[in-house]
C-alpha cells in the first residue's frame, strides 16, 4: 500500500493534511536534547496517517475545520503513536514499518518512557484547550485498546476463542480508535451528539473490515502475495482460523490446535493449516463479513451531508477494503 495511492482521497483535506504536519510536530517538542532526538526519528519515519485523514474528513463533511479539528487529530495521532511504541517493547519487535523500532535503537526503557510521553502530549493539548469531550473520546479508546490487549492474549493462552470474542477482541483493539478519529473530527465542528455518536458507529465499522482484512493477509488473500502465517505463529485466533475450525470435525479440531500450541514455527504443518482453511471457507466466510462492515459504513455515509468529504470517505472505505498489502 503506498503513500501515493491515498493522494486522491486526500485531496480535499491536503492543505490541511500538510499544515498538521508541522502542527503535530511542534506538539512533541521537548527541551530534553534525546526526546527531541527520538521524537525527530518518529516525525521522519510517520505512517500514512490514515486516522488524522479520518479526523479532517469528517470534520470537512460536517462543518468548518478549525484549531479543535487541528487539536483532534494531534491527539489521535500522538496516542496512536505512543501505543505503537508500547507494542513493540511488549512484542519485542525492532523493525516497524521498515525501520527500527524505538526499542531497537534506544532499548526498552527508553522507549517505554517515550511512549509515556506521547501519551501525555496527546493528553495535555486537550486538556490545555478545555477539550474535555476530546479527551473523553480519546480516553475510551486507549481503555478500549488495552483491555482488548490484554483479552487477547488471555485467550491465546487457552486457545477457545469463539467468534463473539474475536470481535469484541478487534472492536477494542483497533476499531476503537478510528471510532474515535471520526466521532473526534465529528466532535471537532459540532455539539451534536447524534451525529457525533453515527461518526462513532461509521469508524467502529470501518475499523472491523480494516482489522478482517489484516487477518485475510495473513492466510494469503485470493493470491494476493504468498501466506504470512505471522498470525499462527503467535497463536492468534482470527476469523478465517475460527469459521474453518467450527466447520472442522472434533478430531481435526484437535489437530489444529495442537498446530497452534506446539507447531506453529513448523512451517510445513503451518502451511497444511492455512491450506484447510481455505478448503473449509474461512477465507469466504471471513471476505463476506469485512463486506458486510463495508456496506454497513456506507449506509450510514448515505445519512450524511453530500460533498467532496463524504465522497472522498466513500473511497477511503474502499480503500481500506480492497488494499494490496
């Protein structure tokens, strides 16, 4: 997925976009000489932004971005930021997206500390403003993001995850905060909550058939690209693993559980598991549902203002959906 392929989506927001560059920038300044150091690395080395899109998208399609739109984005991002930095200190991972990971070059009390810090940036731009309903939106999603964490990870241990799980697992994990871009852009230009509340429900969508896509990754999507198994290899539970195994006779049940427990580096057996997912329709069944997110998103994009915003959050949620990688 590259950066050049979102130009169009963000078109009506680009000079915004570009002005927040400098705007977040500023907001992790710091007169300690190694936080500016590090914060200079995780400026130069930012994602797509894809939730700061969200945030100046629906703030567009409701009303006048202005300095709070500014404000609600900073906080998206510098708490995604900081929560990104904490995962790979607790994955113990020293690459993200193709550069070393804050942990890698400054060890894991550095950047435990780093991500403490952005976290209370994020914190203090709203509560500096009297952004009071920001910080509550925000708030909820970090609390949403750990507990959807540490679920996670309870259940990998035990291995019976059901399917009802699996979705309150990637409804807190990583709906909850593009839940929380759109409803923050929403809150950003309007008091009314029962736009600001369909803002919510638009991003929780959105964010599930993100989260579902990512699974589909991972077992090779429709030979887009070769199988990851990443997911298998740390025990994980998703989707695809969860229909096929329901489908599955108790034997095979068994049988791939014990892959996941005490096989999931074999790459062979790995591979055989991916394969009978597929043979079971996990991947079907799994496309179906992240669709079904999509049409959902859309219909509550149909309730709303027309304009270039809302068109550009229409392709947006295509976007998101029919990705390459």
């Amino acid at each position: 997925m590259k950066k050049s392929d979102l130009k169009p989506i963000k078109a009506p927001v680009a000079a915004e976009l570009d002005q927040f560059e400098s705007f977040f920038r500023d907001s992790m300044k710091s007169k300690v000489p190694l936080l500016d150091r590090i914060t200079y690395y995780i400026v130069k080395r930012k994602g797509k932004q894809v939730r700061p899109l969200f945030v100046f998208l629906t703030a567009q399609m409701l009303g006048t971005i202005g300095p709070k739109t500014y404000r609600a984005a900073a906080l998206v991002e510098l708490l995604h930021t900081a929560t990104l930095v904490h995962d790979d200190v607790v994955d113990d991972s020293f690459e993200r997206r193709g550069f070393f990971s804050l942990n890698a070059l400054w060890k894991n009390k550095v950047a435990v500390l780093v991500g403490d810090f952005l976290l209370s940036r994020g914190l203090l731009i709203a509560l500096d403003a009297e952004d009071y309903d920001l910080l509550q939106i925000l708030s909820r999603a970090v609390k949403s993001m750990s507990e959807g964490e540490l679920l996670q990870m309870e259940k990998a241990r035990r291995l019976d995850i059901e399917e009802s799980v699996y979705y309150d697992i990637i409804q807190q994990k990583t709906a909850s905060l593009i839940a929380a871009a759109c409803s923050a852009g929403a809150a950003s230009v309007t008091d009314d909550k029962d736009r600001i509340e369909q803002l919510r429900s638009l991003g929780e969508k959105i964010g599930m058939a993100f989260q579902i896509k990512d699974d589909l990754f991972d077992y090779g999507e429709y030979n887009v690209g070769k199988p990851r198994g990443i997911d298998i290899r740390e025990k994980k539970m998703t989707l695809p693993l969860i229909y096929a195994m329901g489908q599955a006779s108790n034997s095979e049940r068994n049988q791939m559980i014990q892959v996941l427990k005490k096989h999931n580096k074999n790459k062979k057996k790995v591979q055989q598991l991916i394969d009978r997912v597929k043979e079971l329709g996990g991947m079907d069944y799994a496309r179906s549902v992240m669709l079904q997110y999509r049409t959902e998103a859309l219909d509550i994009l149909n309730d709303m203002p027309e304009g270039k915003a809302t068109k550009a959050l229409q392709d947006l949620i295509a976007f998101v959906t029919e990705r390459k990688k």
